[in-house]
C-alpha cells in the first residue's frame, strides 16, 4: 500500500502514542522508586534490603511479563488487517495465562526464596529485611500480572492515555501507603523498607481493579466486549503467545537480571557501596523509561503498519524512533553530569553514600546513550514479530560479553565496583550494534519481498 502519512505528519501520530506511554512508564517506575528513596531515608539497611529485594524481583517480573508483550503486536496487527472480533478471544487467553504464570511465581517463591538469600552471604538485618519485602509484595502478583495483560489491550488500540490515567493516579495511592507504613503513622504499624512491599501491592490492585472498570464499561474497549464471555482454554493461542512472548520474556530477562546480577555480586561489598549502586541504578532506570517507552510506542506502530503491509512506513517509523531516543539521551547525559551530586542527594543523607553514588551517576551517562539505540531498535522488531534472533543476541551481548567483562575489571584492576559498571557499558553497546543490523537486514528483506 501506499504511504499514509507524510514524515510530519508520522512524528506527530508517534508522539500522540508516545508520550502517555513515557507518563505511564515513569509512573510504573515511580513505583519502585519511591520504595527505594523512602527506605533510604529511612535508613541505609533498610535500603539494602529493599535493594536486593528488588534486584531479585525486577528481572523476574519483567522477563515473566515480557511474555505477555505478544500481545501489543499481536492485536495491534489483527487491528490494522481489519480483524477486530479476533481481538478479546486472544486477549483473554493471555489473561488465562498470565494468572497461571503468577501462581506459579507464588509457588516458587514460597519454595526457593528463602534459600536463595541465605546463599548470597548478606548482612543478617538486609536478609530480613529482603525476605520479609518480598514477601509483602508477593500478595500484589497475580494483579500486577492481570493489569499487565489489559494494559496492553488497551495500549494496542493506541489508547495510551487511558494507560497513563491509571498510572498516575495510582502514584499518590504508592506514596501516601509508603510514608504511612514505612514510618508507622496513625493506627498503622512502623515496617521501615518492608512497608513499602505492602504499599506496592495495594497499589497493583487499585490498578487493576481501575483497568477492569474502564475495559467493561468505557469505549473502545467496551465494543469489544472482552469481559462478556467466559471462553475455553486455547492452548493453539497459548501457544502462539508463548511462540512471540517467551524470546521476548527472556530478552528482557537477560538485560534486566544482568543489572540484578551485578548488584547480588556487590552483595561482597559494604553495605554503603549496595546501597549506592542501587541508588545509582535506580536513577538509571529511571532515564531508561525514556527509551523503553519508545520501544512500546514503535512495537505498536510498526505492528500496525506491518499488518496493513505499508512496510516503507514501518521503517521510517522505527528509525525516526531510534533518531528521537538518541537525541534525548544526549540531552540528558549533559544534565545528569551537571546536576549528579544533587540527584545523589535525593536518595540519601548519608555522607559516604553520597559520594559513592555521585560517582557512579557518571557511568549511568554512558549507560543511557547504548539503551537509546537498543530499546527502541528491539520495540521495532517486536513489531515484525521477529523475537529469535534477538534473543541470541542479547544473551550474548548481556552474559557472555557484558558481564564477565564487568566481573574481570571489578576483581582484577582498580576500578573495584565501577568495573561491574564499565561490563554493563560494554554489554549494552554491544546489544546496540547487534540488534541495529538486525534491524536493518530484516526491514531490506521485507521491503524486497513486496515489491517482487
């Protein structure tokens, strides 16, 4: 087909989807930032509890819930072919399945976490501490998981605001049951950093309950009446979203439990340099929401495009995504230069943590710069459904390149703990390069094939 819109006209739709996107990326990480800077402030233990909790939380979820990422491309393609009654019956089987894979994380969890700390040789207060947070947050699984799944039905269908809504309103529910529970106001009980596990979890079922109300009664969604009928297990469609989700899951496993990884290695370290590097990292994600938020917005773009065969539009869009994520990332490596001891500032008192963490905001620079070209490069290749090959080349880019570089510099030179930082450099920078020429083979592969 054609092309639809002109370049002007294509940055605008881009940002129209893209910016409630960024709101609501921030406002799910706002989650777990302000669980992190309001245990730090509470104390430095409390931070490298919650800290290692954390690091072993994130990267399961993630890598669990980017299974469920099949399902942006999957309706927003079945949208742009003109097949909408195929949308809630897909929808619903990756609801079947995302409840299933939050029990057995449940399960797991109730099994194996506790051996899991005592083998990391940590403090015996931030072991505690780190049990009984997840433990608090284990109770905000299975509505977290469901949300998950609506959030991206209602993404899909470019309704990113609605997403955004949800989000921000829920952040004020996070702070208020943070700052009640974390310090024990009024009738409520003094937790420290395990207070804000609980938080977190009434947090995800507010959200999830507020997504079940606009998806039934709000329009578009409610014309597709996803909620309307109870249907039978498909395991042929289970199987199509695990054929999707599972390289894309463990694609984002391999980069977030990279990040985890490194932190269970600085477990050896003080408990000052822990929770400087989680400090640091926090602040990282955070800049990292900028390029995640484009990959969402270009996995439904590109898979819509894609669906509607204008293939020339699904390559501009997915470079004038990668071109925008880079440009940001410039703008604000020089900020985070220029303002790094005050942001260090924002998540401790502490004189010794401060300075540790002022210097490991400076690799975080670094960081930002590779995660504007692969985040955004990946979204767009979400969008072909094309998910194999990138997750070879993350798991080589992460752990075999990336992380034994970082655990050779930090045990065998001088950089001590900034060596894991200066691995995770070189592991992000190589995932660049990689899933870039991916990119661009597959958009020349495609675009000859239909002009033949």
């Amino acid at each position: 087909m054609k092309q639809t819109f002109t370049t002007k006209q294509k940055l605008k739709q881009m940002l129209v989807i893209l910016l409630p996107v960024l709101v609501t990326q921030v406002g799910m990480f706002g989650l777990t930032f302000f669980d992190t800077t309001m245990s730090g402030h509470y104390s430095p233990t409390d931070l490298a509890g919650v800290a290692v909790g954390s690091s072993l939380w994130t990267p399961i979820y993630t890598g669990l819930s980017g299974i469920l990422l099949a399902v942006p491309p999957i309706v927003a393609q079945l949208v742009g072919r003109k097949e909408e009654s195929k949308v809630s019956f897909s929808v619903i089987q990756a609801i079947y399945l995302s409840l299933s894979m939050a029990v057995l994380l449940i399960v797991f969890g109730f099994i194996f976490l506790k051996p899991i700390l005592q083998l990391m040789g940590l403090e015996s207060d931030v072991q505690d501490i780190a049990l009984r947070y997840l433990a608090a947050l284990s109770t905000g699984i299975i509505p977290i998981f469901l949300y998950f799944v609506l959030r991206s039905f209602i993404d899909a269908l470019g309704q990113t605001q609605v997403t955004m809504f949800i989000t921000l309103s829920a952040l004020p529910v996070n702070i208020v049951l943070n700052y009640l529970l974390i310090n024990g106001i009024w009738i409520f009980p003094e937790l420290g950093g395990v207070g804000t596990g609980y938080a977190t979890s009434i947090t995800y079922w507010y959200m999830l309950l507020t997504a079940l109300h606009i998806v039934y009664h709000n329009q578009p969604f409610a014309g597709f009446k996803l909620l309307h009928k109870i249907h039978r297990i498909s395991w042929e469609k289970w199987k199509e979203i695990l054929k999707i989700g599972v390289p894309i899951g463990f694609s984002i496993f391999f980069e977030t439990s990279i990040f985890s990884a490194v932190t269970l290695l600085m477990s050896n370290y003080d408990t000052n340099t822990i929770a400087a590097h989680q400090s640091a990292i926090n602040f990282a994600s955070l800049l990292y929401m900028v390029p995640l938020s484009i990959s969402t917005a270009l996995t439904i773009l590109v898979g819509f495009e894609v669906g509607a065969n204008r293939l020339r539009d699904a390559k501009q869009y997915s470079w004038m995504g990668v071109f925008t994520a880079i440009i940001i990332a410039f703008v604000s490596g020089i900020i985070l230069l220029a303002f790094r001891q005050q942001i260090a500032g924002i998540y401790t008192n502490d004189a010794e943590v401060l300075k540790l963490t002022t210097g490991f905001l400076i690799y975080a620079i670094f960081f930002q710069l590779s995660d504007a070209i692969q985040a955004p490069v990946q979204g767009a290749l979400r969008g072909y459904k094309d998910v194999n090959i990138t997750l070879i080349m993350t798991l080589i880019s992460y752990w075999v390149i990336g992380l034994p570089s970082g655990f050779l510099l930090a045990n065998y030179t001088s950089f001590g703990p900034f060596g894991y930082w200066i691995g995770l450099i070189i592991g992000l920078a190589t995932g660049a390069a990689f899933l870039s020429s991916r990119l661009y083979s597959l958009q020349k592969k495609h675009i000859t094939l239909s002009t033949k």
